[in-house]
C-alpha cells in the first residue's frame, strides 16, 4: 500500500529575512541620531565589507542594479559599445546595458554551474565590444581566471555581478577582492538584507569616480559638506544619479554583517540535507560546488529531470504550493522576456542551454529561519510528487 503524504497546515516560506534584536536595535539607534541619510554608518559599512572581504575599495549604493549602471557609466560604455552578459540572469543585469544605450550581447551558460560559458563569451566578442558582465549565479562564481584572460586579451572591461555571492570564494580569495568592478546586492532575500542596497568594489581610483556618478555627479557628499569643519560648496562635474546608501539601511548592514558567517553556516547545513537527500533521486539533479568554488549558497536550484516526469517544471510547482511550499524561478531568462525577444529577435532555442535550464529550475527554500522538520518535509514533498508523477 502507497503511504500518503500529510500536507501541513503551515506555508514554508522561500526566503524570508532574519532580523533580530540587534538589528533593530541598530536602525532604531541610528533613528536617534541627526543622521540617518548617507554619513558615518554608511561610511564605517564601507570600511567594514572592505575589511572583511579584503575590497581594495567599496562604495555603498541603493541596489546591485545602481552599482552595476554606475560601473558601466564610469568605464565609458555607451551607445555604439556592445557588453556581453548572460540570458540566465535577473532583468537588472541586461537593463543596466540599455540604460548606457549599449547593446546586451546574451550568451549562453555552461550546463554544470549555469554560470557563463567562457567559449560563448570569447565567440561573442566583436570589435564593439566594451565590457563583459559575469554573473555569480546563485552564489557559486564563475570561471573567473579564464573570463579574465580572455577580456584582458581584448582589451575588454570585466563588471562582476555579484547579487548572489557574499562571503563566497574563487580559488580561495573573497569574490570583490579582485580589482574588477564588482556589484553585491543586499535585497530584502538576499544573504544579507539593508531591506535594498548594494556594493560597489573596485580600485580606490574607480571608486572614487564611482562616488561623484552615484550622486548627482557632486564633487562632494552631504557628509562633507554639513559635518563640522564642511564647506557649503560643491560642483557638478558630470549629471550623476541619486543612488546613495542610508544610514538606516547601513545601521542594518553593519549588524547583518557581523553574523554572516553563522547565517552561513546555516545555510551550509541546509543545503547538505537537500544535496544527501536529492542527490541519487533519478527525478533531481542538485547543483555542484566546485573544488575551487565556495558557493554562499544564496540559491538552492534544483533541476528536474523531465525525461522522468510526467509534468512539467510549472506543474511541479503547483504541485509543492499545493503541500505549502514556497519555491520560486530564478530566472526567467532574460532572452524570453517580450522586451529582449522583439528587440532582438531571439526565440527561445537561441540559447540552447539556457532554455533547458529555464525549463527545469526550482529554487527550494532556502534561508537561515527555515528548520530542520521544515528542510525534511520539503525533501518529503518533492519526492511525493516525483513519485506521483514518475515516467
Ligand atoms: C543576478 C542579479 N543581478 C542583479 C540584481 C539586482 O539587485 P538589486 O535588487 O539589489 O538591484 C539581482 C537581484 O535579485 C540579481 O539576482
């Protein structure tokens, strides 16, 4: 007799934040203060993520997207210039491209990690092409050493998003610790959440342009103008953007980073009850972290195995919301959406890989709140349904 699986009365959510006493305590503190804009927190989060990540410089945005525009805007890329990045990615990463009037180059990832393929990266590349943006998906970083080569032999820029891979490693050293322009992102399911806000590292020379662009192209911040000993005076010296950072949401970056690593360690645990139970299920295939990899493990992607299957990805997560699990897509390839598709006149298969993986990935819950009978039971659920829907 087939045992049936009991459905909870609980929703298990995909990523809820943690915020906890001192957290609080940080943003209610920082209310009390005369500054709560951009000024001493967000200066001394700066120092910190530099510390810790060993950043040779940081500048603290409004998001990963403002930190990736800036970066763009700074190298010089504009209309004519063409920047190649990944369709398997969040919108933002193409958007910004638009945004300088260049044109996104979409290139297809590798099957293992889902990152960028450095061979469709080096075969995309035209006498036009000004930079190239690899995305660290879900954590794990990409083939940097070989990406860096190839750009370096073209005289490419090479503008790092890094949403996903706080305190994640490449051969051993800090994703950001590299001089290459690098964007994090601390959006409210993110590792580390400011609610919204990113990161911005780079050479102290980059940054520094990177300061004037992030706020309206002022040679000088509020802080040093309205701080003890400031000069009312300052000059526009390029039409720049209003992306900086709040005191409020640094107060929250600074307590959120000081127990990263036991969010990480949580998160680690998490994905090995996943990776032993799903490993050798013929319906899954779990994702990899490679040798020479520490993933942050933002993202737990799960594959399907359709040839196993009698429904679909979509059905498949009907099927979990129906036992109150919480999943979600990460991403709706950037090649699919109307926008990108007309535009430039891709079909779906025009990215092979791409389009297999969109049409297999589950982002399982996955965060420091969930349990371990939470982790057990979503591991129960899936197999449920894979058995239910078996080829
Ligand atoms: C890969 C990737 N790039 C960029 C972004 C944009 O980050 P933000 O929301 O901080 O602008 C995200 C956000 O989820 C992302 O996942």
């Amino acid at each position: 007799m087939t045992q049936t699986f009991a459905i909870r009365d609980e929703f298990i959510p995909f990523s809820p934040p943690l915020i906890e006493a001192d957290d609080i305590a940080g943003v209610v503190d920082t209310l009390s203060t005369d500054w709560i804009t951009t000024g001493p927190k967000t200066r001394r989060f700066q120092e910190v993520f530099c510390e810790t990540y060993g950043a040779p410089a940081a500048l603290a945005v409004n998001s990963c997207t403002a930190g990736l525009h800036v970066a763009l805007v700074v190298l010089g890329v504009g209309p004519g210039d063409e920047v190649i990045t990944v369709s398997h990615t969040f919108c933002a990463t193409a958007n910004v491209i638009e945004h300088v009037g260049a044109k996104p180059v979409l290139v297809d990832i590798e099957p293992e990690t889902m990152n960028m393929d450095p061979a469709a990266f080096e075969a995309a590349i035209t006498p036009r092409t000004k930079a190239v943006i690899p995305v660290h998906y879900a954590g794990h970083s990409a083939e940097m050493d070989t990406i860096n080569a190839i750009a370096k032999k073209h005289g490419i820029h090479v503008i790092e998003d890094a949403a996903h891979p706080i305190s994640g490693k490449y051969k051993g050293a800090f994703v950001g610790s590299s001089e290459n322009p690098t964007s994090f992102s601390f959006y409210a399911t993110k590792n580390l959440t400011t609610a919204e806000g990113g990161m911005l590292t780079g050479t102290p020379e980059f940054i520094e342009k990177a300061r004037v662009v992030h706020l309206h192209g002022m040679s000088k911040d509020a802080l040093k103008r309205y701080e003890k000993g400031g000069s009312w005076k300052y000059e526009v010296v390029l039409p720049g953007f209003k992306y900086n950072m709040t005191d409020l949401q640094a107060a929250l970056g600074l307590t959120q980073l000081a127990k990263l690593d036991r969010f990480q360690a949580r998160r680690r645990e998490v994905v090995s009850q996943y990776s032993k139970a799903l490993g050798d299920h013929p319906a899954f295939t779990i994702p990899v972290e490679k040798p020479e990899v520490e993933s942050s493990w933002h993202l737990y992607v799960l594959r399907l195995n359709l040839d196993q299957l009698t429904i679909d990805r979509d059905q498949f997560i009907d099927e979990l919301k129906e036992r109150n699990v919480g999943t979600s897509v990460h991403y709706i390839s950037v090649h699919l959406h109307p926008f990108y598709a007309q535009k430039y006149g891709f079909s779906p298969e025009s990215l092979p890989v791409t389009w297999d993986t969109y049409n297999r990935i589950i982002s399982l819950p996955l965060n420091v709140r969930i349990t371990d009978e939470e982790v057990a039971y979503v591991i129960g659920a899936l197999k449920d349904i894979a058995a239910k829907y078996t080829r």
